[in-house]
C-alpha cells in the first residue's frame, strides 16, 4: 500500500497509517506473503527489532535468568495433560499431522507457548532446593490460529518475536517474590523505549489459562484501543503437580515446585513505531534506531573543488562519530538531490541529521537536525561529539515525556459507568471507576458494557497506591469501593 499523502495516524485511519509506515520505511512487509497473519521482517526492521530483543536480553541476564531454546513442536500427549490449559489453547492451536505420506502415531502442536514441554523438561532437570530458583527464557516464534481480524505485528498467526521467561521456586512466597521482579524488569524495559502503560490484575476469569493469577501491561494505540503488551502469570502448582516436577525441600520432605511465567511479543515493536512516529514517517529513540546519526553532505553544484571538501569534512565527522561507538550513515548517493534524502531519512527515523555544505566547512561548524522537533541547531565542529550525545538523549527523553503525557489524557476516572462508557465509546482509552473489590462485581459490569469493550481489571496495590475517595461507592452494587476496575475498547 503506498499513499501520495499518509493517512493520519490517530482514529480510525490508525490501521492504514500503520501499514503505510511499516511498509515505505522497509520495516515489515505484511499483507503480501501468502499465509494470512504473517510478515515478513525486512532489513531495516529486524534491525529494528535486534535492538529491542538486545535490551530485553540484558535486563534478563542481570537478574540471573539463562537463555534456552525448546523445540518447536509440542506433542499431543504432553500439551493435553493440563486441562484447564487445553482448554484456553485448544482453539488456537496449529496441528501437525503427517510427515512425507505417513500419519503421526502421535499429533504434534506448533508452539502456542511452552509451560508444558518445559514443565516437563524440569521433571527431569531438577530434583533439589539447592538447584533453586531457576530462570530460563526463549525468544522465538509461537504460533496462534488467530480467528479474528489479523494486524500486522499486532494479532499475527505466527509471532516471531516472543519472549517468554519461565521461572521455578521452592516456595509460594519465592514465586510470589519472582512476579514482582517480572514486573519491574518490564517497567525498565518499556520505561527505556518510552513506551507508557499501566499495569493490572486481570479479573480472574481473563487469567493466563492454568495461572493462578496474571498480572497485564496495558497501552493505549492512537485509534484508542487498548493493547495488552506484556504479561506475568503465577502458576502455582498447576504444572507442576501434572509433570511431576517434585523437589527435596530445605527439610528433606518432598513437595512440588512452584512457577511464574512472563511474556512479550512483536506488540513491543509496533508501540515503539506508533508511539514515536508522524506523518512524515518514524521518530527512533536512539537505543534501538539502526542509524542514530545520518550525514546529508551538501554540494556546491557548479564548483567541484568545495563539494570535494564538504566530503572530506564529512568523512571526518563520520569517522569521529564512529570511534565514538555512534550508530552513523554517511549518505554519499551522487545521484539523489539533499531535499530528497531529507525526506527519505525523515521517514525512516533517525534522530539526528547532520547537515554539511560548503557555509560549514568555511565556518568550520556542524548543522543537526532533530527529527523530533523538526528543528536546526548549529555547533562547532570542536564540540560535535558531546553535542550529538547530548542532543540524543535529549530526544529520548522528549519522546518518553511527549509519549506519557497522550497516554495519561487517555486514562480518565469517573464516578459512573455511564460516563465512564461513554468516554471509552466516544474518545477510546481507558476508564476507571471505583470498586468494591467483589469479582462478581465485575463480571456483572463487564455483561453490561457492550459490544468491544470489557473489563481489564485492577491496579496492583503493591505497585500502585491508588485508593478511591472514602465516600466512593461501587456503582454496580453500592458497596464501598475499595479500589478501581479499569475498561476498555481492546484489540
């Protein structure tokens, strides 16, 4: 799809500005490969998304959790012994059947997630408190038969970039302990892409499928849908007890182990594009832009001798930005005009731009650009690097602000539902309203919301000191509320 004008990128125009982006700066290329809810990763997007697979592996390696990969294919016998997670999965699952021309003794399922293969793996793996706690994690492909309308990154049939931690402990309270570490490596990890969001207990008929509990980061799209972008289960026992994944406890009894379970996916990406992008293409925060710095040299057409200069102070700018550890592009193409790279980087995202004509090597002076701003600065060429280092984590810190201040005008409270619908109705985001704390509360609210919209669930007090006024009551049953109960229109 290519558009002479972009569409806009709040409303309704939200999908189509979406796919135009993805697709005029080389990131995804959805819509075209001959299977229905996947795309293709282009270049310049897998670079995109490398970085932000880079910066969730480290903030996993810090806090001790040990990469693995499990295979891709599931048997039947394995994926159908925890019931209540058949149940929430069977749906959507893809089978394997036959291989060349024979029947498989046994079905396979592609992976939708792995809690079964790896509770099963641990069976065999640890048999000792001394072993504990474990975390591992994968980043890989899962796959979903996604029934509703697909979206690029957004509701795919395979998703190629999941992340999925699982975690083992000795204790309740160890696991319970590990949901709050998920929780504040997620923070840090969206808080450094700028990417807003609140973070709820599910009502518990909206739990991962064999949790005990799910714990869910949530956004807000600029069509005004919510978007669910991470989340951390307690699994207690469920699989444990099923797999037979028993340990020595510290006083030699036998007992099964506990487990947590936390995801991300390709979601993460299309909030980084749509949360810091434009009209006039995308706007990188400089942790995951493949190029943080282009160089756009300006030539003195009827004059050779000053357009060789402005390339070699081009070339030295590029070659002290690139000692200096600068993800930098010199864009030297003879046979494109300045304005027209201006426009090409405009839309692929760099945040800053270097200027440099024949006025810059006379002045001995650097012109940047700030995609974010849309602004020019000038400096000396003595004070390029601190400059460009400066100037890139302004940029981020503008877009987090700029990105969190939307994202707080679409989270309103209201005292009624009424109100509280209509916003969400009229204007999207999310509403909350007070509440007793009483899920059949919610799930009578959720009855009566109507088509699309529904209950996302509750702060986590434990993160989140939220307490309504005292005299608040539970507009479903009148009740003194006790905390809130957020909705939304989600995808």
């Amino acid at each position: 799809m290519s558009e002479k004008q972009p569409p806009s990128k709040y409303g309704e125009s939200f999908s189509r500005w979406f796919e135009w982006i993805i697709q005029e700066a080389e990131i995804y290329d959805y819509g075209r490969y001959p299977v229905k809810g996947m795309g293709v990763w282009m270049p310049y997007g897998f670079q995109i998304r490398r970085r932000v697979v880079e910066l969730i592996r480290r903030l996993l390696d810090e806090k001790g959790h040990e990469e693995i990969l499990l295979p891709l294919l599931i048997p039947e016998t394995i994926f159908r012994k925890e019931s209540e997670h058949v149940r929430g999965f069977e749906e959507q699952v893809f089978w394997v059947t036959k291989a060349g021309g024979e029947e498989l003794d046994v079905k396979l399922v592609l992976r939708p997630t792995s809690e079964t293969v790896l509770s099963y793996m641990e069976s065999l793996w640890i048999k000792s408190y001394k072993q504990l706690p474990k975390k591992y994690y994968q980043i890989v492909s899962m796959f979903r038969y996604e029934t509703k309308m697909t979206k690029p990154m957004i509701r795919l049939r395979e998703v190629t970039t999941f992340k999925e931690a699982h975690t083992l402990h000795e204790t309740f309270e160890d696991a319970e302990r590990q949901v709050l570490e998920a929780i504040e490596i997620y923070r840090r990890f969206f808080d450094e892409l700028g990417i807003p969001y609140v973070i709820s207990r599910r009502p518990q008929w909206d739990k991962f499928a064999g949790a005990l509990y799910t714990i869910a980061f949530d956004t807000v799209m600029p069509d005004g849908r919510v978007l669910q972008i991470g989340t951390v289960h307690h699994l207690g026992q469920t699989f444990t007890k099923v797999f037979e994944v028993r340990i020595q406890r510290r006083d030699e009894s036998i007992g099964y182990a506990w487990q947590t379970s936390y995801g991300i996916s390709d979601r993460v990406i299309a909030c980084v594009i749509a949360y810091h992008s434009d009209e006039r293409g995308l706007m990188l925060p400089s942790i995951v832009a493949p190029i943080q710095v282009v160089i756009v040299p300006i030539p003195a057409p009827k004059d050779p001798e000053k357009t060789g200069l402005v390339m070699d102070y081009a070339r030295g700018i590029y070659d002290e930005l690139k000692r200096h550890g600068i993800r930098i592009k010199l864009d030297d193409r003879e046979e494109l005009r300045p304005v027209d790279k201006y426009f090409e980087w405009e839309l692929k995202g760099p945040p800053l731009r270097v200027e440099v004509g024949p006025r810059e090597v006379e002045r001995s002076q650097v012109t940047l650009f700030r995609r974010d701003s849309m602004k020019r600065i000038v400096v000396p060429r003595s004070e390029l690097v601190q400059s460009v280092q400066r100037l890139l984590g302004e940029i981020d810190e503008a877009l987090r602000k700029r990105s969190w201040e939307w994202f707080r005008s679409r989270v309103r409270t209201f005292s009624s539902i009424d109100d509280a619908v209509e916003f969400v109705r009229r204007e999207g985001g999310i509403a909350q309203i007070p509440w007793c704390g009483d899920e059949r509360c919610a799930a009578d609210l959720e009855a009566k919301l109507g088509e699309g919209i529904r209950v996302l669930g509750s702060p986590v007090h434990s993160i989140e000191r939220v307490e309504p006024p005292k005299d608040a009551k539970c507009p479903v049953c009148g009740r003194r509320a006790v905390t809130y109960l957020r909705i939304g229109k989600s995808y």
